[in-house]
C-alpha cells in the first residue's frame, strides 16, 4: 500500500529534520509498503521550509498563511489522495508529540484489516505526560469521555491526533473540503471521527505514550475547547433530526 505520513507544521525549525530523519528510519524497516512524508507547512517565517527542503525526506506543500491546525490536513489529505496516490493516511504531529517508534504498530493493525487505527491515550498502556497540569490532563481525559458519551461512539480517546485512515471506502467518502469540515482546528478530528465511525469503518486503537513537547509551546487555545462543544452539538443535532 501506499502510505502518505501528513505532518502540519509552524515553526518547527528547531526539530523538523532530526523529526524527518526519524521517521524516515522507521518508515525504511516497515516492509510491504510505500511511504511517502508530506509537510504541509503554514508559511512559517522560521526556516522550517527551507529546511525540510534541504532534507529530502518529504515533499513539501506551503500554505499561503496560517488557517489551523484542520485546514493543514485537509489541504495535506487531498493533496496524498490526489497527488500520492495513496491508499491509507496517517495524521502525525510536527513536534514530536507523538513517536516515531509507534508508526510500526499502527501499520500493523491496518495489516490486520482495520480500516480506522487511533493512536490512544486512554486504553491500557496509553498515557498522557506527566508534565501536563492538572488542568490540561482533566480538559483531556475529560473531553474525550464526554465526546464518546455525547455522540454514542465506542472509541476511548477521541481528540487523538495521531491516526492511520484506509482511504477507498472510507476517506475518499468524507467531506475533505473547508466549506463542508465543521472545524478549521484541532475540533476538525472529532468530525472525521464521528465521519469514519459512522460509515462502517473498523477502528482500533493502540495505546501510545503522548510526549510533552521537546521545543515550543502547546499550539492548542481556549478556543479548541469551544470548537469541541460546537462540532459535537452539530452532529448531535443532526443524529436526532437526520
């Protein structure tokens, strides 16, 4: 299979190539499959372009500005489907939150006929950073188990944002356009979520040790939690009405 890694970044300068070179060694022991990385990178004014140009690991999309974390992906996802060629899409953050170590085990359960493989924090094994303040850990383990309650879904960790996604049959059937995704930012995972869920697709999830950043700060806001409660009270809606 075809399998296209999107990582979104903004001034990633100070990890993007030691991130690249990373994945690149992981990716090179996974055999029967093609990857291919892709940087959909927000026209940071650090050296993040030019350094992922530099490598060659990855191909390279810059978007004209700024538009949210939501925005990069859709941009990155359609790009992969149609330009790629790709079979299956992995979502993987720029800042090494997530591990490089891990793409293997994802792999594996799409090897296994999942179609829809989460990265989880909140099954046994997973785990959130211990640097985190007891707030951030509450607002997290407390929103995914009020998402998983409020949309009746059967998933434990549901703002995951490291994620392997079947593409024919399933991604090729979202709605991978900004006038018809409900968020441009982190919120836009619980859509495809519910999107992915409700269209058959075999989900797994395989717990990972979510990282504390290694350079910069949290990219998430105050915001994200609104855009949560209003993705989530549109798609209620329209499970009561449709």
């Amino acid at each position: 299979m075809k399998i296209a890694i999107i990582i979104p970044t903004y001034n990633e300068a100070e990890t993007i190539g030691r991130l690249l070179e990373d994945v690149h060694k992981e990716v090179s022991n996974i055999p029967n499959h093609d990857f291919k990385v892709l940087v959909v990178d927000a026209d940071s004014p650090d050296r993040t372009a030019a350094i992922v140009r530099a490598t060659e690991r990855a191909e390279l999309l810059v978007e004209p500005k700024k538009r949210g974390l939501g925005s990069a992906y859709i941009s990155g996802m359609n790009y992969a489907v149609s330009k790629l060629g790709a079979d299956a899409i992995m979502e993987f953050d720029g800042d090494y939150q997530h591990d490089p170590k891990d793409i293997k085990r994802l792999v594996a359960q799409l090897d296994r006929g999942h179609d829809y493989v989460i990265g989880s924090r909140y099954v046994p094994g997973g785990a959130i950073p211990e640097e985190w303040s007891a707030r951030q850990k509450f607002l997290s383990k407390y929103g995914s188990w009020f998402i998983k309650k409020a949309l009746n879904l059967p998933t434990h960790d549901n703002t995951s944002g490291f994620k392997l996604s079947r593409v024919a049959g399933f991604y090729d059937q979202l709605p991978l356009d900004e006038n018809k995704i409900l968020s441009r930012f982190h919120a836009y995972k619980i859509h495809l979520l519910y999107e992915m869920i409700k269209r058959g697709a075999k989900v797994k999830e395989v717990p990972i040790k979510f990282l504390e950043r290694k350079e910069g700060s949290s990219k998430s806001t105050a915001n994200d939690i609104f855009e949560s409660l209003k993705v989530v009270s549109i798609l209620k809606f329209r499970s009561l009405f449709k």
